[in-house]
C-alpha cells in the first residue's frame, strides 16, 4: 500500500515537471519526462512493485542473493587468477615451453 502510494506521487510529480518543461516550450525534454514519470505507476500496475517488496523483505530471497554474489565473486577471482598467469602447473608448463621454442628460432630469414 504504502509503495503503490509513493510510486502514484512520484508520476504525479514527474507530469507536473514535464507540463512545466512543455510550458517552456522544450517539448522534446517534456516529453522524455513525461516518458519516465510513467514508469514507476506502470510498474505498480503490473504487480512489479508487490513481488519486489515481498523479496525484499523475504529471508530467503536474500540467502539466495548472498549465493548469487557468492558465486560471482568465485568466478571473477578464478578469472583474474587465470589472467595474471597463474594456471596450473601442467598450463604454466606448457606456456613456458612454447615460449622457449619461439624464443631459440622462430622462423631464421635466409642472409
């Protein structure tokens, strides 16, 4: 109730800007306005603003996002591990050995 009433003021607010920018004749502007001031009265229309006051205040949904994060942040730090060169030991010795023999004679250019 209380979300549905705030996300009213805030179109209300946002037409009333919007109508004040077109008496400014700055229509393009107005309109942009006008556009973002429907959304949040879109959203409680459709029943987007109740599910997420429910999974706010829901204890598993946040176990669920901590697991997400969790996850995530595994991801990225295998990723950077990965990026710094720190593979296992069997990939650091075969990029070591590759290197070398690009190292000893690419391709030799006839004199």
């Amino acid at each position: 109730m209380l979300a549905e009433t705030i996300c009213s003021a805030v179109s209300v607010a946002g037409l009333g800007i919007a109508a004040v920018t077109a008496y400014r004749k700055r229509f393009l502007a107005a309109t942009r306005i006008a556009a973002y001031s429907l959304v949040p009265i879109g959203l409680v229309l459709t029943g987007a603003v109740e599910w997420a006051v429910d999974t706010a205040f829901s204890p598993s949904a946040w176990l669920g996002f901590g697991l997400l994060g969790g996850a995530w942040l595994l991801f990225m730090t295998t990723r950077a591990i990965e990026q710094r060169g720190g593979g296992t030991r069997k990939e650091r010795k075969a990029a070591a050995r590759a290197a070398e023999r690009e190292a000893v004679a690419p391709a030799a250019s006839a004199p």
